[in-house]
C-alpha cells in the first residue's frame, strides 16, 4: 500500500500538487516581471521624450497653425552641455529660461536625470542622442534629431517688392533685412535688383530652428517686421511688401510728341522721389515688332547726353545703356528730356513708323514709363 498523508494524499500525488503549484509560481513571478518591466519601459520611453521636448521642444505644440515651442535650443541656441542645464541655468546666461521640464514630470532635482529602473541616462551631445541601458537585457537609445547639422542647416529666402509687385531695381542697396536671434546677434544681408534675399549657412552661419525676428527697413524710416519660424531641414519663405513705391520716382511730364518723320518721339519726365536718380539704364519692356533704337538724346538744362548705338540695335525686351549715369534731380527739382529715334530692323535697314504705337521703358530704378507718340 502507498503511504498516505494526514489529509488523504499520496505522498507521490503531493510531490506533484508541490510541483504545480511551483510551476505555477515561476510562470506567474516571470509575467509579472514582464508587465513590471513592461510598465518601466513605457515609463522610461515617456521620460525621454519629456527630455527630448525639453531640449528642442514639443513639434505639436502651435499657436494660429505656427510651432511655438523649442525648448532650451530656442533660447539658447545649442544643445545643452549635460541634462542638468535643463533645470538650472549653470552657464548663468541671460537668454536661459528654465526649467524646460514640466513642473509634473519634474519630481525633484535628480529624478529626471534617472530612468524608471534608477540608472541614469546616458547624454551625447555630439551626437544628439540620449540612451539608458534599462532593464539590462534591451538597452534603449533616442536621437534628440536626426543629425545635428539639421538644428543649423537651414534657410531663409524671399522677395522685397512694392505695392504694384516692383522689385528694388538699383533701389536694392538701399534695403537692408536683418534676421535677429533670441540672443540679439543676427545677420545682414540686400536684396538682389530683382528683389531676391537668401539667408544661409554657407554665406552667413548657422540658422538655427526657433522662432526668430526678420527686418526689413528703408531710407526714411520704413520698415516691417516679421517672425519667422525655422523648423529642422527647412528653407522657409518670408517676403517683403512696402507700400512706398521702389518705381515711379521718374514720371512723365506732359503729353510724348511724335517727330516730324514718324521714327521717333520726345518726353519729359521728373524725378518725384525725395534723392538723385541716376539713370544708367532703361529697357524696353513693350515695343513694336519693327522698332529698333538706333540713336537718342539726354537732356536737362545743364546737360546732355548723347545715345549712339551699333547694330545689332535693341528692340523689344532688349536694354540700352547708358554711360556714364545721368542724373536726375529729386522732387521735380528738374525736367529732362529723352529724344529717341528708331529703325526698321535690328540691322538698321530704314526708318520705323512708330506712329500710335506703345512702348514701355522701364529704368534701372524701376520706374517704368509709357509712351504712345501721336
């Protein structure tokens, strides 16, 4: 007979109700070692990312369709030196303004440099990237970007024009725009005559991501003022309206007079604006099929200048130069007179009738004028 136990058991059928009951115990312990290391990794995940925010801010936090949030990069303009100078200012700087952490995730002054295991976090600058080594078996790492020149490499460009859509012309050097850091240093540059301006890491230095001043000013005064937010990998476009007119500062005078022969007409303009245009050059934006400049005359009280041109002569969209610059005096202190004369071909083969017909000349200021001689 098979010995028995007080309650009724075998001692063969207890050894295997022990063995369950451990088997059971094992299984359970590892599940829940799992949802506990489970719990912690999750845990460990939000931390890092809470770290991440803290360093170049929270991309889903907008205001009116803009991101508002950069964290310590968007104040200081770097990644910080270790983790702690996410709480305390340790460089002492005046453009710090932490802490970048959520009063909620921020327990106390060493927790947060910790993960849900207690191993501190691992923090590459260089590399921009943080890690912890976690449970021991699954080491987790997260790159704050995807590289760091990617914090600096970006661009800003647009157009300055006028109200009518003018650019600058030669108006383009007296048109500064300054893009200004958080900081207070910032970079200077010019629209071209087109009206284009570029900042960028190659002619000027790092744009750093953040949301940063742009100004644009005029002689006189004149200036607007933008914010311009610069996101990783980005080239964001900001362009510059002024109501006050870069074209139009020379204006017709008067009614243009047709010549005797058909071939060529005189006008008189002024110089409207508040300085010295000088005038360099003049293009024919619309002109007749069949007219071609073959000579023409500048003409003020004071002085003249004589236009004498060579085949191939310029017609239509082509630009006539004029050397040295004639100089126009500002608030119609003068008039001046512009004779021109034109031929049938390019190669000069005979006169143009040139009666009724429409120019439009557009200076190297950007003035434009039109001319229908009758």
């Amino acid at each position: 007979m098979n010995p028995k136990s007080n309650s009724g058991f075998t001692l063969m059928e207890l050894l295997v109700v022990l063995l369950i009951i451990g088997l059971l115990s094992t299984v359970a312990i590892r599940t829940i070692d799992a949802t506990r290391d489970r719990g912690l990794f999750d845990q460990t995940t939000k931390e890092m990312k809470e770290i991440i925010y803290a360093m170049v801010g929270n991309p889903n936090l907008t205001a009116n369709g803009r991101r508002v949030d950069f964290g310590f990069y968007g104040d200081m303009m770097r990644l910080p030196l270790s983790l702690r100078e996410l709480v305390e200012n340790t460089t002492s700087s005046p453009n710090w303004h932490g802490p970048y952490f959520r009063v909620d995730f921020l327990q106390d002054t060493v927790g947060y440099r910790l993960d849900a295991w207690g191993n501190p976090y691992t923090y590459d600058p260089e590399q921009a990237t943080i890690a912890t080594l976690g449970n021991g078996k699954y080491p987790m790492t997260m790159r704050i970007v995807d590289s760091v020149t990617h914090l600096t490499n970006n661009y800003i460009v647009g157009n300055v024009t006028d109200g009518e859509n003018n650019p600058p012309g030669d108006k383009a050097t007296t048109v500064g725009i300054k893009l200004i850091f958080p900081d207070g240093t910032y970079y200077f540059t010019t629209p071209d005559p087109g009206g284009f301006y570029e900042f960028s890491p190659s002619t000027h230095g790092p744009i750093h991501i953040g949301t940063h001043k742009i100004v644009a000013s005029r002689p006189g005064g004149d200036s607007i003022v933008r914010l311009v937010t610069v996101l990783p990998r980005s080239k964001v476009t900001v362009d510059f309206r002024f109501a006050r007119p870069f074209k139009n500062y020379l204006q017709m005078v008067g009614k243009p007079t047709l010549s005797n022969d058909s071939a060529g007409f005189i006008f008189k303009v002024v110089n409207a604006g508040g300085e010295e245009v000088l005038v360099s050059s003049f293009a024919f934006m619309e002109a007749p099929d069949d007219a071609f400049m073959g000579d023409g005359l500048i003409k003020s009280e004071e002085e003249e200048h004589q236009i004498n041109l060579t085949p191939p002569l310029p017609g239509k969209g082509d630009s006539v130069s004029v050397s040295p610059a004639f100089g126009i005096q500002p608030d119609r202190g003068e008039e001046v007179w512009f004779s021109l004369n034109f031929q049938n071909s390019p190669s000069g083969g005979g006169k143009a009738n040139i009666y009724s017909k429409r120019f439009r000349l557009r200076f190297n200021d950007g003035s434009e004028i039109v001319v229908i001689p009758r």
